[in-house]
C-alpha cells in the first residue's frame, strides 16, 4: 500500500461506462491510497481531462458514444505526458496494435487483480514524471525543442518499436 | 467453406464475442464487490474468529471460481473471434491449449482426462490456415478418441514439428484401461468423427498419420 503523500500525489482517471465496475474499482484503489475519479463515458473523460490533467488514466475501449480509442487519440494528441492503460474486456489483437500505436502504456485484459493494476498505475506513473521532469528542465533552460521531445517521449518510443 | 457458411460463421461469432464481452463485465464487477469485501475485512476483520475463518473461505471460493469464469470466457471471446478471418497464422501451443480448456468437459464426462502437451521448449510452432477449419479438425479428432477410448484413461494433444519441420498435432491415448491398438484403430476409423476429420484434413491440405504401435496419431499441415 502507498503512503499519504502519494495519495495526493497521483491523479487518476478511471473511464469505463459500467458504473458499477468503476465505482467499485475506484473505492478499492484509493483504499490503496491512490486517488482515483471516474468517468463514465468518453465525452465525460474528455472534459475532465480539459478541466484537470490526471497523470495516469484507465481506459476502457467498448463505450458508447466517443469509444476508448478515440479518447485516447484526443488525449495523447493534446496532453502526450497523460498515460494511459487500457482496461478492456474485449480480446481483439487489433485493436490492442491500434492503442499501442497510439502511445497506450499498457494494454491489460478486464477484469484484473486490483494489484496488478496499481503496480501498473504506479509505474506508468514514474514513466509520466521523468518525461515531464525533463521537458520542465528543458523548458526552463529556454531548450523548447528539447522540451518538445521529452513531451513526446512516449510516441517517439512507441513509433520506434514499430 | 462456401460463401454462405462463411457468412453465418461471422454472424455467429459477431454474437458470442459481444456475449462474452458483456460476460466479463459481469464477472469484473463481481470480482471486485468481493475484493472490496476482502479490503474491508483485511482492515476490519469480524469480531468472532469463527466466522472471519467461514467468510475467508467462501471468499477463496468465490475468487477460485471466478478465476475459472474468466479464464473459460476469455478463452472463448478468442475462439468467437475465430471466424474473423478466413486465413491467419495461429499460435499451435496458445491454439491447442484455448481447445483443450474449452473442450475438456466433453472428455470430462466420459471420465476420459484431456491435457495440452508441452512441445520441446521454446519450439515456436506456428501455422497459416482456416481457424475455423483447424479446430474442427482438433474436435473431429478428440470425439473420434472419445468414441474409442473406455473411461478411466488419458488424451494428450501436443503441437510440434513432425519430422523437424512440419507442423503437427499429435493426439497420444494412455492409461492403465486402454484397448489394444488394433481394437483402438478399429473404433476410431468407425466413428463418425473420423470420416468427418478425414474430409477437413483434406480441405486443409493436410493428412492422418497413426502409429499403430501405441495408440497415437497426428495430424500433419
């Protein structure tokens, strides 16, 4: 389990349209001392994501109306440092090719062991503050193309795998 | 398969993938209902010893079983994603293991244990054909073993290169009940099954090869 600090620390969001699910799974990660809000549709991610940037979201795919693919899209596209792990119940290897390509941390099949979960949260976590460190360092030192890419670190990796 | 088949296999599994989707949003929110009860518990157990043991318990069952739940329906949105794609390159260890987790109630209820064999370690077996196809053969093959097998004995189907290069799947019948080979082959070439596999191995341009010596056969792409 996490410490208090870390509890204010990490920002999370949790997308997925089965509320229970999500209500659930949300009382079980901040009992791990990781705060977590929830999102019950794409559209209200994306206006959650405007309003405060988590550090680390889990997405689901399947929803209705702005799908966890799309959302993805639009949120990697304007805030690159966001990471995201997708949550999904469907086992399409396409669509879990498309979500890496589109810089998804992680890809993890529902339902999952809480655990597992959080161990990934966390690391997805630490991956988020190196590459926004460094891009703060660089923006203060006036090196904004340097900065750029720290932003963009995670699709620049995600393109080289390919 | 002819055009038509070919649509109402997609149709079919279109359905059952969505199913089974929806069968895993079930199973997470009963997973975690019960996690969230552990975390309580873990936090503040019951105040009689007796029936914090009773309720660890039934929680250990409820985990066990839906560990079991999600396994068979995550094995089986893969199989209904089956018909997607008239042509792919499947994974024989991942393929005859999702079959034989899939299919072992079949054996199961003719006291016949089914098990995935392991190939030599690290041996990548992988095959370019009809998935639909390929595991019809795989259950043409296990029902004519089970029309000849008597209860109480074992089917081990394990994917590898036959001959060093071709890949294979080889079904191998064991156990202290077994008949004697010839009776074995009589049986199984009898079944329905047989003649059936016999028919989808040739559309998938591959053949039957037994050992008559001991009870085993493969089927050979």
């Amino acid at each position: 389990m996490g410490s208090d600090k870390e509890k204010d620390k990490i920002k999370i969001l949790l997308v997925d349209d089965e509320q229970e699910f999500v209500n659930t799974l949300s009382e079980r990660i901040q009992m791990r001392e990781i705060g977590a809000n929830v999102a019950l549709n794409g559209e209200q991610a994306l206006e959650f994501v405007d309003n405060e940037v988590p550090d680390v979201m889990v997405l689901d795919l399947r929803m209705p109306g702005i799908d966890g693919i799309e959302v993805l899209r639009r949120v990697k596209k304007q805030y690159p440092n966001v990471q995201v792990i997708i949550l999904t119940g469907h086992g399409s290897e396409k669509d879990e090719e498309e979500a890496r390509r589109l810089g998804a941390f992680d890809y993890l099949q529902k339902p999952v062991e809480v655990d597992t979960l959080v161990t990934r949260i966390r690391k997805a976590y630490k991956q988020q503050i190196e590459s926004s460190f460094m891009a703060g360092t660089f923006a203060e030192a006036g090196e904004f193309d340097t900065a750029k890419k720290y932003m963009d670190k995670d699709k620049n990796k995600d393109k080289k795998k390919k | 398969m002819n055009p038509e088949t070919e649509k109402t296999l997609t149709f079919f599994g279109k359905m059952t993938a969505n199913l089974t989707h929806e069968v895993k949003n079930v199973l997470a929110i009963i997973q975690e209902s019960a996690g969230l009860m552990e975390d309580i518990t873990a936090i503040c157990p019951l105040t009689e010893k007796k029936y914090q043991e009773k309720f660890n318990r039934s929680m250990a069952t409820i985990k066990q079983q839906l560990h079991r739940g999600i396994d068979l329906t995550t094995q089986f949105n893969r199989f209904a994603h089956t018909p997607d794609r008239a042509s792919a390159e499947l994974n024989l260890v991942d393929t005859v293991g999702q079959f034989c987790l899939l299919t072992e109630r079949f054996a199961r209820l003719k006291h016949i244990g089914l098990t995935a064999g392991e190939p030599p370690a690290n041996e990548r077996i992988r095959l370019t054909t009809n998935p639909v196809q390929f595991y019809m053969a795989l259950f043409f093959s296990l029902e004519s073993c089970l029309t000849a097998l008597p209860a109480d004995t074992e089917i081990r189907i394990t994917p590898q290169k036959k001959g060093g290069k071709s890949p294979a799947i080889e079904y191998a019948c064991t156990g202290d009940h077994l008949p004697p080979a010839e009776e074995f082959f009589q049986q199984l070439q009898a079944a329905d099954a047989w003649s059936e596999l016999r028919e989808m191995i040739g559309q998938l341009q591959g053949e039957v090869e037994c050992d008559t010596n001991d009870l085993r056969f493969w089927l050979i792409f």
